[in-house]
C-alpha cells in the first residue's frame, strides 16, 4: 500500500495514463512511421513528467499537502519519472537507430 497524503498523486496518476491511452489511440493516425511514434512516446513522457512536475510545485506552493512516503510528491513524480525514462529509452533505442 502506498502511503501517501493529498489528492495530488490521483491527479498525476490519471493524467500519465490517460494521456497514456490517448497517446495510443492517436499514434497510428498521427504518426505513420514507427520511428515518429517512438519519438511522440520518448517526448511524451518527457512533457508529462515535466507537466506533472510544475503542477504539483502550485499545488504544494503554500505548505506541503501532497506527499508520498512523507516526501514531496514532485519530487517523487521527477525521480519516477528519471526511473521509467530508462526503460522506455531503451526500447526505443532500437528503432531510433
């Protein structure tokens, strides 16, 4: 379970995975090429994260509400994000070069 106070942690799951399946429905009418739809992926997760990053700055920017394990959420949201950059690099590695 995770341990975790405010609501901030809801709002950044659905907007990574929402914008996940979305991402997903539109990549193949978008991007016709799968070289353009790993670099919409690697970009992707690059400007949600950042996305996600300032949200929760505004929301913690008079005191802190949102926290995980009783560490600032954006901060927990950037080092995820740096983690899960790593294996989705990797499998675009492939098809990039």
């Amino acid at each position: 379970m995770i341990s975790f106070k405010g609501y901030g942690i809801i709002i950044v799951m659905a907007d990574y995975f929402g914008g996940l399946v979305i991402l997903s429905k539109l990549s193949p009418y978008l991007f016709k090429i799968e070289k353009q739809q790993y670099i919409a992926l690697l970009l992707f997760h690059i400007i949600i994260t950042g996305i996600n990053f300032f949200l929760l700055k505004y929301l913690n920017r008079n005191e802190i509400k949102h926290t995980v394990y009783n560490m600032r959420l954006e901060y927990v949201v950037l080092f995820v994000g740096i983690i899960l950059f790593l294996p989705i690099f990797m499998i675009c590695k492939d098809a990039l070069y």
